[in-house]
C-alpha cells in the first residue's frame, strides 16, 4: 500500500498547491499534509474509507506524528476523515442518514441567509456574484472536482454579505461535510445545471427578489441532495499513490 500511497499524495500535491490556495496558504508542515489529503479527497483520488497510517504520512512527508496528528486532527475537524480509537484515520463515509441530515440543516440555514443577502448586497456585492459566475463557469470547463471547491465558495459569499456571522460559522460547518459528501458521491454531468441554478439565483438578489431566492436556493439544494449517488467501492489502493507522493 505504501507505494500506491506515495503516488497519490505526490501527485496531488502540486495539484493540492493550486486548488486549495484560496483555501489555505501552506504555512506549515501540518497545512501541507491537510491540503493533499483534502485535494486528493475532492479529486476522488482517497476514497470513502481509505485508511491514513500515520507511519506513512510521517514517511511520505518526512515529519514527527506530533504533525501527522496536528493535519489529522484539522481534517477530522471538518469532517473530511475519521478518527478511530486504536484503529486510526480514515476518509470519512458519510452514510445516507448523515447526508439528510446534513442537506436538511443546510436547508434551514441557507434558508435565513439568502433574504439577508437580498436586504443588504450592494452593487458591489452583486458585482461579486456575478464575477464568481464567470469563474464558475471557467473551472466547469477545466475541472469538475475544482468546480466543486469553486461552488462551495459561491455560498460562503453569500454567508459573507447576509452580515450575519453566526449564520456564515454555521454554514462555513455544513459546507466542508457537503463537500465532501458531494465530491465523494455526486455523478459527474451534472455541474453545468447546478452553475445555471447559481446564477438564477443571483438574477433573484440582484432583483430584490427574497421569495424567488429563497425557493430557487431550496430547489437548489434539494437537487443537489437527490443527485448523491452511494456506490461500491473498489479494492483499496496503496496510500501513497493516492496522494500523489
């Protein structure tokens, strides 16, 4: 498994540089370690239950398990692995009681947000919608699994300009086990009709639209929820390759 291991955290890594910059700055050895297994969890290149030895992390990136255990601590936290007493890491599989469960608070909090977007966005706020359009649409012709991240910062946006921080912690929490849920399960094709649904919903803000916003973000993420797609996972790779190591 170590080899396999080695190619994918490898492989990701530069890749983890350009997609999860605007995510986080690598700063240290445990942001390195968190940004190749989140780009290679969001490239679908670490599957649902892939195990994260800490031995060959500790080898791969050629730190002490005090990192190791910092970058997976970091990742349990946002839901992207799963830590088991004596047994270790594993990539989080979200089952299908916790993915309802999770589209339905989103739902709800998603649901407060979008009216408070339409009450305060500015001219310049909508010039920020419209421009996360453009690049949405830019990275669903080069990059599904990049679109994905892209997407995801399009409602953080919207979390932004409602003003209300407490909403924007809640949904900043909700999006990171979306993300994965929908990297991990999603069928591909469907990106350029959920960038569409984003942009009909910037048309309804832009209007001062609230109803038509609020049910098209409802729509929205309802689709997104009925597209999940649980599947069989393939025999287990070695943890290396997987990273891009």
């Amino acid at each position: 498994m170590f080899h396999t291991l080695v190619a994918i955290v490898m492989a990701t890594d530069n890749k983890a540089d350009r997609t999860t910059r605007t995510r986080r700055t690598p700063t240290s050895a445990d942001e390195r370690i968190y940004n190749s297994v989140f780009s290679a969890v969001m490239h679908q290149r670490l599957k649902p239950g892939t195990r994260l030895p800490e031995p060959e992390l500790c080898t791969l990136f050629k730190v002490s398990r005090t990192i190791v255990r910092k970058a997976l601590q970091r990742l349990a936290h946002d839901h992207i692995v799963s830590l088991r007493h004596n047994k270790g890491a594993v990539v989080a599989s979200p089952t299908r009681e916790e993915t309802r469960e999770v589209f339905e608070a989103r739902r709800a909090v998603e649901a407060a947000i979008v009216p408070l977007v339409v009450a305060r966005a500015s001219k310049e706020g909508i010039a920020r919608l419209r421009g996360m359009m453009d690049t949405e649409a830019h990275m669903l012709r080069e990059s599904h699994p990049d679109w994905v991240q892209q997407a995801g910062s399009f409602h953080h946006a919207l979390a932004e300009i409602s003003g209300n921080r407490v909403l924007q912690g809640f949904l900043m929490s909700l999006m990171s086990r979306c993300s994965l849920i929908v990297a991990l399960y999603e069928p591909p094709g469907d990106a350029g009709c959920e960038h569409d649904e984003h942009a009909a919903i910037v048309d309804c803000i832009a209007k001062g639209d609230a109803t038509g916003a609020i049910a098209l973000m409802a729509r929205h993420l309802e689709t997104l929820e009925q597209r999940i797609e649980y599947r069989q996972e393939e025999a287990e790779p070695d943890l290396g390759s997987l990273l891009g190591l």
